[in-house]
C-alpha cells in the first residue's frame, strides 16, 4: 500500500481522526530529583503508554490522534482520559472497566540508567479483545498505530493484533463504512519488552516476527533485532521483515535508516543531551508518522522523527513539549551538511 496516499481520501471529512492508536497507558509514579526510588519520600504522578504517547506526540504536531484502550474506574484511570484529552487526543474509544484496575508503574533511577517497575498484571486493558478491532474509528482512520507492547499483554490482546495485522493480509479486512476494504495504513512498533513475554525470548522473537510482516510500516530498533533475531545490519533487518512495504531501522544515537520502494534513506541522529531516554521511541515514531500524513518524503519523515525523539531525551517526561512547527519546518529544510551541528541540544 503506497504511504504517500491516505485510503478514501475523498471521505477524509468524515474521519474521526486521522491515527488510532490501540494499547494500553498507566499512571507512572516517578522521583522529581535523580536519587533512586528506595530513598524517596515523595513521587509524582503523570501518565505514559507507548500508543498514547505516539497519540500525543501526534496531536502536538497538529493531527488529528485518538487511543482506543480500556482503563479501571479508579482515579489513575480518570487522570488518564483527563490528560490525554487535555493533550488533544480524542479517548471515545476508550472503555471503562469497573472490576480490573489501571495499571501503574514506577521509574527508578540509577547512575547507569532509570529501571522501571511494572504492576500492570490483570489490567483493564489486558482485557482487550478482537472485538476492538471492528470499531468505526479503527476503519475510518487514515493510519493505525499499534506496538509489540500490546501483543504480550495477554492472549486477548494478542488477538487483537491478529485480527487488526494478521487477519486483514489473509483476505478478512473489516469493510469501510463506504463498503470498500482498503483499511487504513497499520504502522507495528517492535517494541520488544521482554519481561512480558510469558513464553520467553522464542515466543517473543516468532509473534512480533509474524506481526510485523503482516504491517504496512515497521518501526525496529536495531539493537532489538538483534536481541530477537540475531540480526544487526539494518539491511539485513529490512530483507528478514520483507515484504513490508516500509522498515524504519533505528540505531540510537548514530541515526535512522528507512527501506521504502527498494530505496534505503539514512538520516543521522542529532547530538542531544540525554536527560532520560524513556518515550524518545514513541516520539520518533510520532514524528515520523506525522511526515508520513504530510506526504513528505523519506528524508523529512526520518529527520521529523529525530526532532520529536530529541525532545524526549530532554525531559523526564513520557510525553515531551513537541516543538513549534515553525522550528521544525526550519530544521527540515536545512540541508544535508548542516542538519546535525544545527540542531537543538
């Protein structure tokens, strides 16, 4: 499917928005300062979740985003939709769980890296199923954003990627409200978290494998890949994931580099200070999808993504300040040799 043109183009009055993102977001309790979590007496409490801070990062830069999840009826999970809305991301979608709780987690930091603890073990949103997946939003919707994340939540969840992935390539597309079934563009971030994998490392490495090749854009980190399959060259990584139309190859601090229609695009990563590195992913994904909308071409999308997942490194924060677009358009429009020492730090 081509990615400079969005499905039902002509219908795009009528769409709720134009990115779905489907996964699950907690209630993040963090220190303000850098000492580790055991000497805190204090914490404070924001939101994260890789889907939803793709939603934000995308409504920051100008989009129309919305998450579709489920949440407890508890306090952590009305912070939750009250933020995400005040984000300008619409939660419609959303449903509320009244037995199962939203699921939290803490940030620890440490001199080597900040450690994250988890309690998100029987969540609202593990209840997700694939009866999600036929929801009008999801049809509707000009790109679908979905991450590994989801997949190892619980069996459930893991259907529900099937069905919105797997099931459309095998010939089962939820037909559009016009009839027709296209779908929208579905874009998988790898993701890989591997505490969550009940079945281990082989588990892991064979179901997002299969997720993957089944989207239209794949988000992977190479160090992940690695780790999964035992592949490092980003070249390598784009022939293993084949035949999907569009790979994103993220290195960390050297760079990015983008396969679409047999072409590979390598765009440096800025040099930025790195307050913490949680979200800088996600940002980069939501920059790059924001290209994506925008029809630009590889090189914008790759540097956008650079952009935003800069400013996740400045922060503490899950969900950064996304900048101005005015500074953005500045940065893309620079040419090759002075994109790096022109970036912001």
């Amino acid at each position: 499917m081509p990615l400079l043109t969005s499905p039902r183009a002509a219908d795009s009055r009528r769409l709720a928005a134009d990115v779905v993102c489907v996964g699950e977001t907690m209630a993040v309790l963090s220190p303000s300062d850098t000492r580790p979590l055991a000497e805190q007496s204090t914490l404070r409490m924001a939101i994260g979740g890789a889907e939803s801070n793709v939603a934000c990062g995308l409504a920051g830069l100008g989009h129309r985003a919305a998450w579709v999840s489920r949440v407890g009826d508890d306090p952590f999970g009305r912070r939750i939709l009250t933020e995400l809305t005040a984000r300008g991301v619409d939660v419609s979608g959303v449903e509320t769980d009244p037995d199962r709780p939203t699921g939290i987690y803490f940030k620890d930091p440490g001199t080597d890296r900040t450690r994250t603890h988890y309690y998100r073990g029987g969540s609202a949103a593990t209840g997700m199923g694939p009866d999600l997946a036929r929801l009008p939003a999801l049809r509707r919707a000009r790109l679908v954003h979905l991450s590994g994340v989801a997949a190892a939540l619980s069996d459930s969840c893991a259907r529900l990627l099937e069905a919105i992935l797997v099931d459309r390539v095998a010939g089962e597309k939820a037909p559009g409200d016009d009839g027709s079934t296209g779908g929208p563009i579905v874009s998988f971030d790898i993701n890989h978290r591997p505490a969550l994998w009940r079945g281990g490392a082989a588990e892991a490495a064979r179901s997002l494998l299969a997720l993957a090749r089944a989207a239209d854009l794949v988000f992977v980190g190479r160090d992940e890949a690695e780790a999964l399959w035992g592949t490092t060259r980003p070249d390598d990584i784009a022939e293993l994931l084949a035949p999907v139309p569009v790979v994103v190859v993220k290195d960390a601090e050297h760079g990015a580099t983008s396969y679409a229609d047999d072409t590979g695009t390598f765009v440096p990563a800025m040099p930025t200070k790195v307050v913490e590195p949680v979200g800088a992913g996600d940002a980069f994904a939501a920059g790059y999808l924001a290209g994506v909308l925008e029809s630009r071409d590889e090189r914008s999308r790759l540097r956008l993504g650079h952009l935003t997942a800069a400013a996740a490194l400045r922060t503490r924060d899950d969900v950064p300040a996304i900048p101005a677009r005015t500074e953005t358009d500045r940065l893309l429009a620079l040419n090759d040799n002075t994109w790096a020492a022109a970036a912001p730090r």
